[in-house]
C-alpha cells in the first residue's frame, strides 16, 4: 500500500456546506515581485507553526496528492516537465495528480482531506473561507487581468455593455467573469435585473452563444481566443478594461502545511522552475497545452502570448482586491458572510522557495 498523508477525521458537515456551494459557485476558474508583501503580517497564521525549511527530510516516504484544472500555468507544465517529482524525490516524497474541472471541486476534494495542493481562481477561495475549509494561499498563480472577458458573437452591433440591456448574457454564476459582468454592469450605471443572466458552464454556453441563443458570454480563457480566431467574435469589456484583479492561488490543506512545511516549499520551487522554463520555452509550452487540453493550436499560441505565467507573493494590492470582490459577492447575496483574505494568505513557503 502507498504510504498516503493522513489527516484527522472531519466533520462531515463541512462536505456537505461546500457541496452546496459548488452548486452556487461554479468558477473557472511573472515576475516574483517582491513588493508590497501584504501577506507577511496579516496572512501568516497567528500560531507558531514550522518554518518551511528544505533541508528537513520526512521521516517516511509519502504520496502527495495535487489537484490539476484546465489552465495555462506553471503548475501544469510542471506536472508535465516532471518537475515536482524531481524536487520531492530530494525529500522522499512522491507525487500523485488528479485532474479536476473547477476551483470548487478542488476545495471539495481538501475539505474531504482527500487532496493536499490544488490551484482555483479567487471567488472558490472566498467561498472556500466561508464554508471554513482548512487551507492555505501560498502563491499567485495569475493575475486575471487580460484572461477574463465579455464576449458578443460576430455581427453584433453592441459596442458597450450599455447595448445589451434587456438581452440574454450566458456566464457560469460565481466564475471570475461573473465578476467581470457584475462590475461592468456597475460601471454603466446599470443593474444585474437589466439583463437576463443565463446561469450556464462553459460546455453548455458555447454552442448557445454560437448558435445565437444567448446575446453575449462573459468567460475565460482559453474559450475567449477561441471564439474570436475561430468565430469571429469580438471582445466587448476585458477584465482589464474594468482595472479589475482577479487572481488565481495555489493552494495546500492546512494541516499538510504544518505537518510538512519543506514539502511545500519544494512544491513552489518546482513551480517556478516551471514558470522560468514556461516564459524561455513559449513555442514548447503551446505543445504541452495542445496535448493537456486538445485544443486548437493556434488558440493556444494566442493564449500563452497574451497571459503571463505567475508564482508570486500575495501583496497588498491582491489582497485589497480580493476583499472588493467579497463584499461585492456578499452585497448580492452569492456569499453568505464576508470574510478576510488576508487571513487565507501564507507567502512564507514562496519566500522560502525563492531563495538562492
């Protein structure tokens, strides 16, 4: 039998709140700017748990167990260049990896005690926080800024979101680009009642917007440079466009965190390994993501051009836009209680992992 990691027995409670939140949230989901570090002080946990420290070696061999979603990061090149392997194996650890669709089923699978490292996009964090899941943010995976969009099909007249006004607008409700479409919505004077909102998944909203069922689509990437190579359609409002920061985590069960600090901190380094090879090796990178994702090839090119890989510290100015985005989410009811993403944030092993 593998010698997988243990933690203590949970309530099952905790399940089932976040289950019940993965029906509500169902999300999508650089440089190592040292600046403005806003997760020293208010994200460190306020106990004195174990330094990550790379030297310590676990006194048995474990299966670590990494949850994967379809994303243009360097976790999944890492997955793919075998470089977690190489750094656990310096410690005696194997790496086990399970690929999942949303950020939600990910904190599901933590909150089960079933998975240790995972990576989601900033709205299943706060959900996450709400339903007390024990985790952790230990990296920023990606800023947000240029992948997430509101897109009209090719012969739309609409040139504002101001000229959808009473039509049809497809988004998986709780994603990142609802956040995109709620804050454009806002920043038009306008309210979510102006429009009919078709609360649908990616799979299911693609072959109505290209059929002309629904008048627009707020998504992610790589759905978005499809669309516009493929179709034809045009982006409406960018994430960008709004100023809007909707980062993506890299997350670890708390528990694993304290119990096996120099895991998670070799766990980073191989991510930015893979990140430095990513931004050095962009015509490779594109192959690796056509085989993972069986997409089209010229999609991906765009893609990978247009999204700077990320394994960066949690700053303040994330932090600040992580808590914009709850009390947003809790004024319209999709959380239940505010929360403060400071207290998730943990840049201790990424600082540990950067060093020389």
């Amino acid at each position: 039998m593998k010698n997988t990691i243990k933690y203590r027995t949970k309530s099952k409670v905790l399940v089932t709140a976040l289950t019940v939140a993965v029906a509500v949230l169902l999300g999508a989901c650089g440089a190592n700017d040292t600046a403005n570090n806003g997760a020293n002080g208010a994200g460190k946990t306020k106990d004195a748990s174990p330094s990550p420290q790379t030297e310590q070696t676990p006194s048995k061999a474990i299966t670590v167990k990494i949850g994967t979603v379809p994303a243009l990061s360097p976790q999944n090149v890492a997955k793919d260049k075998g470089f977690v392997e190489e750094e656990f194996a310096k410690l005696g650890a194997k790496a086990e990896w399970t690929a999942f669709q949303t950020g939600p089923e990910i904190f599901e699978a933590i909150a089960g005690n079933h998975l240790d490292f995972g990576q989601t996009g900033n709205i299943p964090v706060l959900s996450a926080q709400v339903n007390k899941v024990p985790f952790k943010q230990i990296s920023v995976s990606g800023d947000g800024k240029t992948n997430n969009n509101i897109i009209v099909p090719k012969g739309s007249e609409a040139k504002s979101i101001s000229d959808l006004k009473g039509k049809k607008i497809a988004v998986a409700k709780g994603s990142v680009p609802y956040n995109v479409l709620v804050r454009a919505i806002e920043v038009a004077g306008l309210k979510i009642t102006d429009f009919t909102i078709v609360q649908v998944l990616p799979a299911e909203a693609r072959p109505a917007f290209e059929a002309g069922q629904v008048d627009a689509w707020a998504i992610w990437e790589p759905f978005v440079s499809t669309q516009v190579i493929k179709n034809g359609a045009r982006v409406l409002v960018s994430g960008e466009d709004l100023g809007l920061i909707n980062p993506n985590f890299n997350v670890v069960h708390s528990e694993f965190a304290e119990e096996h600090p120099e895991l998670v901190t070799a766990y980073l380094k191989a991510l930015e390994r893979a990140r430095i090879w990513q931004e050095e090796n962009q015509e490779e990178t594109v192959q690796i993501y056509v085989k993972q994702m069986k997409l089209d090839e010229e999609v991906l090119k765009a893609v990978v051009a247009k999204i700077k890989p990320l394994n960066s510290l949690i700053t303040d100015e994330i932090i600040e836009a992580q808590r914009n985005t709850a009390a947003k989410l809790h004024e319209l009811g999709v959380l239940k209680e505010l929360v403060d993403p400071a207290q998730a944030a943990d840049n201790r092993y990424l600082e540990e992992a950067l060093k020389k």
